[in-house]
C-alpha cells in the first residue's frame, strides 16, 4: 500500500514537472512571438517617419509611378514567400525576410505621415495598442476554441478586399466608414484567433530551428492584424492635415 502511495506520488511529480516545463517553454515562445513583431513594428515606423521627413526620399518613392507601385506591393511578395515558403527557408533566411518586409511596410507607410496629423496618429496608434493587447491576450487565455472563427473571418476579409476596389470608383464616403467598421472588428477577431492559433502550434519538442520560424511566422500574422486594425482605426479617428 505504501509502495503504491509513493508511485502515485513519484507519477504526480513527473506530470506537474512536465507541465511546469511546458508552460515556460510556451512563455518564452509566445515571448519570442511578440518581440518579433513589436521589433518589426517599430522598424516599420521609424522608416516610415525617416521617409516622411525626407523630401528627397519621397520624391524617389511617390514621384514615380512605377517605383510606387513597386513599393506598395513588394510587403505582399514578402507575406507569400514567408507564408508559402517558410519550411524550405532556413532560419537566417526567414528572419532576414521578416526585417525585409517591416522595411518595405515602412516606406509604403510612410504617406501616413502626410495624410494624418502627429498627434492623431499618436493617439490611434495607442488606441489600437490597447485593443490589441487585449484581443492577444484573450485569445491566449480563453479556454474557447476559436478554430471555428477562421473560414468566417476569411470570408468578411475577403468581402472588405473587394467593397474597397468597388469603392474606388463609387467613391462612397458612407461606404468607405461601413468598410472601415467591418475590418476593425475582422481584424479584432483575427488577432485573438491568431493569438489561440500561435498558443497552439507550440511544440515542446519542436527542434530550435523550426521553433524560431514558427515564431517568426506567428509574429508576422500578429503583426498583419496590428497594422489592418491601426490602419483601419485611422481611417475612422484620424485627423486629415
């Protein structure tokens, strides 16, 4: 009987020892996750007021065309290789591709600089902080399974995407507000999906290479809803200089 009693013992002490090496496990990856993408946010920003600030450097982004079409969609070819690519990259190669694109984001985003004031700026950029944190971290500690919300949260991105191109022609100020409601509230559930999608995709026996990827993966969907939710909470706050 006292044999029995100290296996039981002996088995409950491995399980909780498992699982406290888990949970940190998923604390410094989920860590990981977030300075990737705080560090590519702030790249992002601080090009994007580098350029802004530079007459010579707008010049060559905005007064050409080509080379601002360029710049517009050079962050999608990046989001596809990270995206479609990532297990045949090697880690060097993933993180150089993530900085790659948090640059390019930051010249295409540097008209925002000319188009909003400072100040309202400043003050959606912390609204968005806020909303964010708060999404990421439901999604981290709610025990619902949120897998459900992704197909429907596909579908209305999918949906905003095309009213947006109808609405370059019908130039629809009321249009333009509905569509800009819509995405924040998409972009609100995707960031506590992603957050739960993240949380669960951590393996404790992921090798080191594969664990950084996945987290250099992970930061750049966190960081595609931050920069949507910002973008689309300035569309509705933001005051035009």
């Amino acid at each position: 009987m006292a044999l029995g009693s100290r296996q039981r013992t002996i088995s409950l002490g491995t399980g909780v020892n498992s699982r406290a090496g888990v949970d940190e496990g998923l604390r410094r990856y989920m860590l990981k996750v977030y300075n990737y993408m705080t560090l590519g946010l702030a790249l992002t920003g601080v090009i994007a007021f580098a350029v802004a600030n530079s007459p010579t450097a707008l010049n060559i982004i905005f007064g050409n065309s080509i080379m601002t079409w360029i710049v517009m969609l050079s962050p999608l070819a990046f989001v596809l290789v990270l995206s479609f690519g990532i297990n045949k990259l090697s880690t060097p190669m993933a993180q150089l591709l993530f900085w790659g694109f948090s640059a390019v984001m930051g010249l295409s985003m540097a008209s925002v600089f000319l188009v909003y004031t400072g100040s309202s700026i400043a003050r959606v950029f912390f609204i968005s902080a806020s909303v964010f944190a708060a999404m990421s971290l439901y999604g981290y500690t709610t025990k619902r399974d949120l897998s459900g919300m992704g197909s429907f949260l596909m579908m209305g991105l999918f949906g905003i995407i095309i009213a947006s191109i109808v609405n370059m022609f019908l130039g629809s100020q009321m249009m333009d507000f509905v569509i800009s409601i819509i995405g924040v509230l998409i972009f609100v559930g995707f960031t506590a999906y992603d957050t739960q999608m993240i949380k669960s995709s951590y393996d404790v026996n992921d090798s080191g290479a594969i664990a950084e990827k996945k987290a250099v993966t992970g930061a750049l969907h966190l960081y595609l809803d931050f920069i949507n939710l910002f973008m689309f909470l300035l569309h509705l706050f933001g005051n035009r200089d």
